[in-house]
C-alpha cells in the first residue's frame, strides 16, 4: 500500500513539477550561468514548496489551505511583482560566469527565491487540493503515515524532475560564450517578465 502512494506521489510530483513556466526559466538560465549546482537548487526550492502544499492537501488542513485561498489576491500581487523584478534582474545580468565561489553565494538565495515564488502562486495548491481529491480521502489520524509516504513522493518526483532538467541542461554549459549569455539573459528575462506582467493582469 505505501509503495503505491509513492509511486503516486513521484507521478503527481512529476506532473507538477515538469509543465514549463517561469521557475523553470529561471532554472534553465541559473544553469546555464551559474552552475548545474545553482540549477539544481533552484529546483530544489520548487519542490520544498511543493511538499509543503502537497501536506496541506494529503493532510486536508482546510484551514490553512482556505486561507490561502482567500489570499489569492495578495499573493498573486506579491508573486507578480517578484516575477517582475526577477525578470528585470535577469535582463541587467552580466553575461558572464559565476567562480566557484560566487556559486557558494548564489546558492542559498536561489534556493529561498525559487521557494518564495513557488509558496505565492496559488494555483499550486489548487493543484494539489484537486490531485489529492483525486487519490480519495486520507484521514491524518489514522492513514498518518500514508499521507507522508504520499508527500515524500511528491517530494521525490518534483525533485527528480529538477536533477533530470538541470543535468540535460548543464550539459550546454560548456559551449556557451559571452554572445549566446547575453542572449539567455534577454530572452529568459523577456519571457519572465512577462509571466510577471500576465499575473498582474489576470488580478483584474
């Protein structure tokens, strides 16, 4: 029974974690500029947020979770405008790479930007609360340890998706130049600006 939910939990992980949007622009480009380590562990931020969201759905706190919901206009404010300086951050960036001792640095403020961006979009727990729906109902008090099998799943296959993006990606860094950076930078900061601008929009 507990290796189904697993395995259940690593799909629903997966099929989170796998659609591309603009946490995984931004791990695409990290990779590419600073590191597979830096790419990793923005990944690694998502899928943080991504077990925190799938609890609240495995384990049916309907109060935090109508919370959230009730705060959908403020965190897709908040989330919108951290996109917005993101993408502008991302167009300013020098089209260099990152020492090994700038990675050291990047890697705890990849880590909290990517967990920050993906905790303020509430479509993800919609999403979770909707899959979880579908799996039938989990009782904390006596399916307790089935529920965390099924977060550490989705933990597991949002992070599996992670690896697997930034070692296929990290394998172009080698052939990158200062021309085709600077290009990156534009075209991922384009692109996340206006995921930032389309949720500002959407708010009206």
């Amino acid at each position: 029974m507990d290796a189904a939910y697993l395995v259940k939990g690593v799909v629903i992980g997966l099929s989170i974690a796998a659609p591309v949007g603009p946490i995984g622009v931004l791990c695409i480009r990290r990779t590419l500029a600073q590191g597979k380590l830096v790419g990793l562990v923005s990944g690694l931020g998502a899928s943080t947020a991504d077990a925190i969201y799938g609890l609240i759905a495995a384990f049916g706190l309907t109060t935090i979770s109508n919370f959230l919901v009730g705060k959908q206009c403020w965190l897709q404010l908040i989330g919108g405008l951290f996109l917005c300086y993101l993408g502008i951050k991302t167009l300013k960036a020098k089209s260099t790479y990152a020492s090994a001792h700038t990675q050291r640095k990047s890697v705890f403020g990849a880590y909290l930007s990517i967990l920050f961006l993906t905790l303020t979009n509430p479509m993800t727990i919609l999403s979770f609360i909707g899959i979880f729906s579908g799996v039938g109902p989990l009782n904390p008090q006596n399916n307790g340890g089935t529920a965390f099998v099924l977060v550490l799943g989705v933990f597991c296959g949002s992070t599996l998706w992670w690896i697997l993006l930034s070692s296929f990606v990290g394998l172009f860094q080698q052939k990158m130049t200062g021309t085709s950076l600077t290009i990156i930078n534009r075209i991922s900061g384009g692109i996340i600006l206006l995921f930032g601008g389309f949720a500002l929009y959407s708010m009206f």
